[in-house]
C-alpha cells in the first residue's frame, strides 16, 4: 500500500510517500525557521499563512519525487492533531479535498503516534511492546507502546516540554530560534560540572516532567550574574543541557524496567540532540536495555511518520469520514 502522508501542525509543511508503512519513497519538508525566527517562537497566523503558501508545491513534489504515479496512490494519511488549530487544518482540509477528487480512502493521524513511527521506518525497528519518550517543542511524553494502533501514557510533562525550555533558555541569552540546535553546539565548549543546575525529577518513581523550575533557574543565575554571565555562556547551556538530559534518561529507563521491557525509542525533535543521544545510550546499555533512535531527519516533524502511522490505521480500518474535524489538544 502506498500512502500519501501530509503534515502541517506547526511550522513545517511536509508531504512524503511511503511503501507498507516501513519504506520511504520520497520526503519533502518546507521550513518556517525563517520567518519565525525574528519573533523567538511560532507565530500561529504566519504559520498558517505559509502553509497556505506551500502545501500544493510540496505535495507535488512528494509525489514526483516518488516516481510512484497519482492514479498508484492507495491511501492519504494526515496530521489531525495536535497542535495548532490554523495550521492542521490548511493540511486537513487540503487531504480531504484530494481524497475526496481522487476516491481515496483517507485516514486522520495522531501526530504524536506519527512520531513514534519514525522508529518503524528505519532499518531496526523495536518490537512490540516497547517504552517510547516523545519529546519535542509542544511535548514531553513516555508511552507504553502495545502495538501499531495502542499507546499507553505514562507520563508527561506538567508545565513546559523539554524542547520548549531549550528555545526559551535560548531566548533569554540572546542564542536566537530555534534553541535546541544552538545550545548543543554551544555546549561542546562547557564544562556541565561549572554550573550545576537541579535536576526535576519530581516523583522518582513517577514519569511526569516539569521544566518550568529549571527555565527559572537558569533565568536567576542570569539576574544574579549580569556582569559576568556573558562570558559563561558555554558553561550554563552546557549544565542546562545536562540537567535535562539526566532527567529524560533516568525516566524513560525506569519506565522500561517497569514495564519489563528491554527497547526503548526516542523520537521527537529533541531526540536530535546528541548528548541525550549518547546518555540514553549509556545508560541503556548498563541496564542491557537496546535503544532505537530515529536519524536525525526523521526526529522533526516530517510527513514519512505520518504516512507510516496512516498505512496501520487504515489497515486496522481506521478510515475517517468528510466530517471529521482536527483537534489542537490530544483527544
């Protein structure tokens, strides 16, 4: 079955088709970054806008690049929610005028089951069950992951998600947007001991999250160091990263020791950043635990997962109707 798949939650316009739901026949992203980074976050009308802007060219161009015809398309899958409510349904509404022209069958996508797809499109993927941590701009998540179409949430973040802090510690040292990548570049040239921030673990045996209180933390340092914490830089963003970093790892290893689970998946933008990469990594292997880490570019937003999520749901006859509606909050 080949799958049309469609992705605009956010800031990115993103078409991609994909084989059986593991193999990626073209991927095609088209990027905000720029039109937002002057206002240090998403505007949700401007994102709106561009993808008013994008979302034919870039599906045209998913499917050319395919080499795969229209009339061999099987199925269109699309990002229902959540996220912004302006941005999903520039994608929605377009997905269900194409299906609906074409006689396609088409199916509504949780972007973040999306997400924990992108572990299925590369070469090893988890078996089931497994313990998967989302964690991105919008969410800080560790699910329990039953099967294709079954997630069970353990845990997740109170107040601000991981990849949220990381744009706004940016924000207030002047690193500009997005913050994720900045930061774990800078950080290669701190020492994370220099500066030690807390750790947020809240109930240690518990799999929420709170950011907020290391974000103020970090903002105190700042006002208690105006004269001197320019010249630190590399050394805060280095203990802000480990402090995330040492908090992600120990919940999502504990979540698998408790669920008797020996794969672990970490998916979302953040998954990007290397350090929580290779700490994963570390820890994992001394608990004998295999981790499975999308490349990294999968672990953005990208239409692949969605397309991927899609070919399950509609094999388990999860196909939606014209009156479905997207949603900005999980359901």
């Amino acid at each position: 079955m080949k799958v049309l798949g469609i992705e605009t939650s956010c800031d990115e316009t993103a078409a991609a088709v994909v084989a059986d739901g593991t193999k990626i026949l073209s991927s095609v992203v088209s990027s905000q970054i720029e039109v937002h980074r002057p206002y240090g976050g998403v505007v949700p009308e401007l994102a709106s806008r561009k993808h008013l802007e994008a979302i034919v060219p870039v599906v045209d161009e998913a499917i050319s690049r395919s080499g795969v015809a229209l009339k061999q398309i099987d199925a269109i899958a699309v990002t229902r929610g959540p996220g912004l409510i302006g941005a999903l349904l520039i994608g929605f509404s377009f997905a269900k005028a194409y299906a609906f022209a074409l006689d396609l069958p088409l199916t509504g996508v949780n972007h973040l089951a999306g997400h924990i797809h992108s572990v299925f499109l590369e070469p090893d993927p988890p078996p089931f069950p497994f313990v998967a941590l989302l964690a991105s701009g919008g969410h800080t998540n560790v699910y329990h992951v039953i099967s294709h179409t079954e997630l069970e949430l353990m845990g997740q973040t109170r107040d601000d998600a991981a990849g949220e802090a990381f744009d706004k510690v940016a924000k207030m040292l002047g690193l500009g947007y997005p913050g994720g990548g900045v930061i774990d570049r800078l950080s290669k040239e701190g020492d994370p001991d220099k500066i030690i921030f807390p750790r947020a673990y809240l109930d240690k045996s518990g799999f929420d999250f709170s950011f907020s209180g290391l974000k103020t933390s970090v903002n105190r340092y700042i006002q208690t160091h105006e004269d001197e914490y320019q010249n630190q830089i590399p050394d805060i963003v280095a203990g802000f990263r480990e402090a995330v970093v040492d908090v992600l790892s120990y919940k999502i290893i504990n979540a698998a020791i408790k669920k008797g689970c020996r794969h672990i998946a970490i998916v979302g933008g953040v998954a990007a950043n290397k350090r929580l990469r290779e700490k994963v990594r570390q820890d994992a292997e001394e608990k004998k635990i295999k981790v499975h880490i999308p490349c990294f570019h999968l672990c953005g937003d990208n239409a692949a997962m969605i397309a991927a999520a899609g070919y399950h749901y509609l094999t388990n006859g999860g196909v939606s109707d014209m009156n479905t509606d997207v949603y900005s909050r999980v359901l």
